[in-house]
C-alpha cells in the first residue's frame, strides 16, 4: 500500500481545514497514494466549543471529504465532530473511500487526563472499527487510544494488517517520549503496521501554550517487527510512504503473540486476554 501522512495544523475554522483536506487530498493522488491519514481534531483544533461545529456524517464538511475521496480515487481519514444524542459531541474518525458510503468511528477512550477532562464534552464511543482500503483490511484508533493496548490486539484480531491512530497531542514534559514509546509499542502488540498521524506544533503561541491537547508534531510509522519506517519532527508536513502489508503475516507466523496469548483472570472472577 502507499500511504499519505498528513501532519496538519488545523485551525478553529472548519471551512479552511477542509480547504487543507482536500488540497492534500488530491497531491497524495497525484503521488499515488492509495490512503490519506489526518489528524484528530481536523475539522477543528480543540481548545474551542465543539458543539455548534459538529456535523453528521451526511452533513457538509464530510460530504465534502467524501466527494473528494470519490473523485480522487483515494480513501481518506480524518478526524472531525458529530453530534452525540446527550447534547455532546462523539470525537468521530470520518473513512470515506471511492465509491463507498462514509462510515465513522467514535473514540472509545476519551482523554481524562492530565488536567484535561474531554468527557465533559464528547461521548464515548463503544465499537471498533476495521474497513478494507486498497484490498487490505484498516484498524483505526484515536490519540488517548494509544495507551489501551487491548483495543489494537482486538483490532488485528479482526485482521487489521495497518491501524491508523490520528491525534492531537498534548504538549508536557516527557509526551513526545511516551507518544513515540507508545506508537511502536502499539505496532508491537499488534503485530501490525501502526501510521500515528499528529496534529503539528501550532505556530500561534496562544494556542500552542493552551491547556488544550493541540498537537507536537512527531508522527511515527512503526512496522509489525517495531521497527520505526518514518518519524516526523513537529512541524507541519505530508509525507508518502510505500509499506509491505505482507509482512503482518511474517510477524504474526515469527512473533505470535496474538496467537501465544492467554486468558488472565481477574480479581473480579472475569478473564482478560
């Protein structure tokens, strides 16, 4: 599969973040890409209301993303904003491929920590996902995800052979660190492909310096072996990249751990795997 990348910097207007979208959209076609991954939070960057921002998945702005996809013969993810049924907002990854209907995933954990309490704003989604992009079946999770190893073994078991994770980071001590630690480590688990696409570092120091996760930059593409292919540095950028699906079988006959796992039991008399 060839795979675009795309560390945007989105801002607090939707309008202008689809414009981004779509001009990104069509260079990685015209690169060959056959999917284009975005960041959480690409039809708005946090820090500001979300609620008269979201849509549905018929409304405009994915309609649009949807069009454009047709029109480009490429898949696209990208995050956006949908309307929960309690007054929230879900934090929904858009998947609009050629040809297909829009579906959406809506971020199972939500980012209650650090100080920051996204619960209080958006409702948690409870499915995952898996889609099939290219002839190859896609995982997808976002950003707080990232520490829930059990969500992308259940994703592989489904037969991911790629998960693609958008984020919008938040900035700290040691969170480049860990964001890195746990993109490979992800990869690992799974023994699959992981693209971690980040919002990049805002240039406008308001909100780079807001207590709302905005993104760093320092997306990582990590193989089923854990071996990183590509790392980007903060600033913003879209990279192509050629991967070998084929090796999430190699890693899954040489590794086995989906295969090698057992059932854990619980102090609760439940049993995890």
């Amino acid at each position: 599969m060839r795979l675009a990348m795309a560390q945007i910097s989105s801002t607090d207007d939707p309008s202008t973040n689809l414009a981004t979208v779509v001009q990104q959209t069509r260079q990685a076609a015209t690169e060959g890409a056959e999917l284009i991954v975005f960041p959480e939070a690409t039809m708005c960057r946090f820090g500001v209301s979300l609620r008269g921002i979201a849509q549905p998945l018929d409304g405009p702005w994915a309609t649009e993303v949807v069009r454009t996809a047709d029109a480009e013969g490429i898949a696209v993810v990208a995050g956006m904003f949908t309307p929960s049924d309690d007054g929230r907002v879900c934090n929904t990854l858009l998947v609009a491929r050629p040809g297909e209907e829009p579906v959406g995933y809506d971020k199972i954990h939500l980012y209650d920590a650090f100080g920051f309490a996204e619960s209080a704003t958006v409702a948690a989604g409870a499915e995952p996902l898996v889609v099939e992009i290219a002839g190859h079946l896609v995982g997808v999770a976002t950003c707080y995800d990232i520490r829930f190893p059990a969500l992308f073994t259940e994703l592989s078991r489904r037969g991911s052979e790629l998960i693609v994770v958008p984020t919008s980071w938040g900035a700290g001590p040691g969170k480049v660190q860990q964001w890195e630690v746990l993109s490979t480590a992800r990869a690992l688990d799974s023994t699959a492909f992981v693209a971690a696409v980040g919002q990049a570092l805002p240039t406008d120091p308001a909100v780079r310096d807001s207590s709302a996760p905005t993104g760093i930059g320092h997306s990582r593409l990590s193989d089923p072996f854990g071996s990183v292919i590509a790392d980007y540095d903060s600033a913003v950028q879209t990279g192509v990249h050629d991967i070998d699906l084929g090796l999430t079988h190699k890693a899954r006959t040489a590794l086995a751990v989906l295969a090698n796992a057992r059932e854990i039991p619980r102090l609760d008399g439940t049993t995890a795997r």
